[in-house]
C-alpha cells in the first residue's frame, strides 16, 4: 500500500492534476491583470461585462415586478412583491422548457415561445426583471446583445440580437404598451443583487455573485474609475460587472490542454472546464485513462473500468462519497485496497485543485472590488450551484485556501452564503431598481 501511494503521489505531481501546481499569488495577480484588461478594452481572457446595474439601498415595498427567469434547462416566469419585512413574494410561478433545448429553433420561434411563456403576466406589472443566464453585451438601456449561447441551447440565429427588444416586440405594442423598463442581467448579477436583499441588517463591505454549478461565473461591484473601455460613465458611481470567469486563460498542464481538446469548443472557457459539474467527471475520465496507461491499477480494474459508459461528474463524485460501495461504478471497478486508494487519492487531487483554483478566482474579484478589509464589515459572497456545494469537499478545499491566501496572506474578511431563489429575487430587485 505505501508503495503504491508513492505512485499516485508521483502520478499527481508530474501530470500536475493536484493543487501543488497551482501558485495562488501568481494565479491571482494574473487573474487581476485579465480583470483590468478586459475593463480597459484590452486584449483578455476574461469578457468583464458591464451591467449598468448598481447596488442601491431602499427596496420598495408591495410594488410588483414581472420575473423571468432563462436557465440552462428552464424558462420560469412569477411575478415578485417584497412585504414590509422585506420578504418576498413569489405569486403567479410557472415553468417551462427553455426554447432551443430539444431542437434548434430559428429567432423567430425561440422568442415566439418565450413571448407565450410571458403573455399571462404581462399585464401584471410595468416593469420587467429578466435573468437571462447567457454570455450578453448589456446595452445602457440594460437590455443586451447576445454574445453567444452556452448549456447545449441551439438557437444560432439569436446571436447579436437584442433579448428584450425582441421578445417585446413579438409580444406587441397591444400587450407591451404599459411596459415602462425590461432590465436583463445574468444569473450571476442576480445572485449579487439577491445577497444584498437576503442580508438586511448586516453592514458587508460589499458583495460578490459566485455560481458553480453545470458551468461558472463571478460578478463583483467596480468603480467607474476603471471601466475605461466605455467612455463618458459617471466617474463617481460603482456597477456590477459580470467577469464571465469561466473563461480565465489558466494555462493548464499537458492533459488539461489534452482535454481541452477533446471538448466541443476548445478554444472557450478553460478555467471552468478544470473546476465545473459539466467537466469535472469527464476530466477525471481521461485522468484515469492516463493512469491505467501508467499502470497505477491492477488488471482487474483496468478490465471492469473498460466497460464501463464515460464517467460524468455524478458517478465520479458518488465514488468520493462512498468509495467502498461495491455497488456503484467507480468502487465496482476496485478489486482490492491499492485500486481503491489510488483511485481515491487521484480523483480527491482534482477536486482539491478545483478548491484551489476557485479560491483563486474568488480572491481576485474581493481583492479587485478592494472589500473585505475590515472584520467588522467582511465581503459577502453569495454562492449558489450545486457542484459547488455538493461535490465532495470541494467547498471545504475552497474555503481552505481561501483561509490560507486571502485570510492570512491578504488580511480580508469574508462570508460564503447561499440565498434560496437567486435569480429570481435578484431580477426582481433589478426591475425594481434599475
């Protein structure tokens, strides 16, 4: 057994899958660097959209908004009130099919069919909050331009369109007529706004907006000041930015970049392919195909694991919970301790170096936002995402690191929180406000 750690160990550390291959200081200074590039219009792995949409203080109470709600799956659509507690009111809830998901749509059935999913409730409200949980070019009317679709929608013709536009002139003049404002952001703009709702009372420094679920993104609030690339901004107000921060140019080791190439896009966000649900278990995959290569396993494992469907990030992460239960895919594989322990150790590498290199990407948008300074008054990090907070350990490995660079190293101050219905209660809150 102890030569056979030494194995995986040295496995680890020269295909670079493990947490010692990343430097967080470096890691973090780069991350930094592609924030302010991609503020300035310079050349930058990272698209640091501007929003429009700032933090403001007074919710209004028992106005009514219109919420719509695009995810990867979904297209959900309620109207949202806040009681005089604050509380909200979700009335009016239904879901539906994201148009584009089943088949590919032209532009004008995809926002057809999202003009039939919001023609109940239009006349609800006159305003309209639209978390629209795509990579856009917001506009400053806070409508925006697709910029392109991700999560497998297949509607090519909608890119360069205007969301709201579009979807409001479908629906008619007739229907439309006493809409005042549609202000759309993404899902995780919504989870910046949704922190500042759900945290009433409690005085942050500020706010980040944190996913990681099928894929990633962070949002964070910047000065104008630094947004040098749009001219004419008010130099003394702050907005949300969304870093489109799966798409961090992490350089990787030799089999990232083989799986990189192995992906449908290979060239498009590369830092979540390392740290995200979509990815996480194919990655592995290839992982454990480099290690049986290597002869890490027996014969037997090698043999079983060949039958086996390609690994998915549910079947890896089911092995991590229970890594003796002979009934799952990964455990069946084992056939004595060493096969268990090396597969253990490899996987938990990868995940730990997720940790890692999620605590980078955290880092840098608290240090960027320049909050967090005082213990008093800590930087909220509002987080949502399933991969985030049920892969094993991975939220325990981000929260280390963070502890470790930004805690001690950095001397900030912060808190992780979840706030149920995210991006809905932060559309509301940017209809309402924006």
């Amino acid at each position: 057994m102890k030569d056979s750690n030494i194995g995986v160990k040295e496995f680890i550390r020269d295909t670079a899958i493990g947490p010692e291959s990343v430097d967080m200081q470096a890691s973090c200074e780069l991350f930094m660097k592609e924030m302010q590039n991609g503020l300035s219009g310079e050349p930058s792995s990272l698209e640091m959209i501007p929003t429009y949409i700032s933090i403001q203080h007074d919710l209004p109470i028992g106005e009514r908004v219109i919420v719509l709600d695009a995810g990867g799956t979904n297209f959900r659509t309620c109207t949202v009130e806040f009681d005089k507690d604050l509380k909200p009111v979700i009335s009016n809830f239904r879901k539906n099919r994201m148009p584009g998901l089943e088949r590919e749509v032209t532009a004008d059935e995809f926002f057809s069919l999202m003009a039939e999913y919001v023609s109940p409730i239009i006349d609800f409200s006159s305003k309209i909050g639209f978390c629209f949980s795509y990579p856009v070019e917001i506009t400053p009317d806070r409508d925006g331009r697709l910029i392109r679709f991700v999560k497998e929608i297949k509607a090519p013709e909608v890119c360069g369109m205007k969301i709201g536009k579009n979807l409001l002139r479908v629906l008619g003049h007739e229907s439309t007529g006493h809409i005042e404002k549609l202000t759309l952001l993404n899902d995780t703009v919504a989870t910046l706004l949704a922190a500042k709702a759900s945290t009433e009372g409690k005085e942050y420094s500020g706010y980040i907006g944190f996913i990681l679920g099928t894929g990633t993104n962070t949002s964070y609030l910047e000065s104008n000041r630094n947004i040098t690339k749009i001219p004419g901004l008010d130099q003394e107000k702050h907005q949300i930015i969304n870093v489109e921060s799966g798409g961090f140019g992490f350089e990787g080791s030799k089999l990232d970049k083989q799986f990189f190439a192995s992906t449908n896009n290979p060239d498009i966000a590369n830092f979540e392919k390392l740290i995200s649900g979509a990815y996480l278990g194919p990655y592995t995959g290839m992982v454990i195909e480099e290690a049986i290569e290597t002869g890490l396993f027996s014969r037997g494992f090698c043999e079983q694991y060949r039958t086996l469907d390609p690994i998915d990030t549910i079947v890896m992460d089911s092995f991590l919970h229970e890594p003796q239960n002979t009934a799952g895919q990964l455990a069946g594989c084992c056939k004595n301790d060493d096969d268990s322990a090396a597969l253990y150790m490899l996987l938990d590498a990868v995940i730990e170096r997720a940790g890692k290199l999620t605590a980078v990407n955290l880092s840098a948008a608290i240090l960027k936002g320049d909050i967090g300074n005082h213990p008093a008054h800590p930087a909220c990090i509002n987080a949502d995402g399933t991969t985030f907070f049920k892969t094993h350990n991975l939220k325990v490995y981000t929260e280390y690191y963070l502890h470790q660079f930004l805690g001690k190293h950095h001397e900030r101050y912060y808190e992780i929180i979840s706030t149920e219905n995210a991006p809905i209660l932060g559309a509301a809150i940017a209809g309402l406000m924006n």
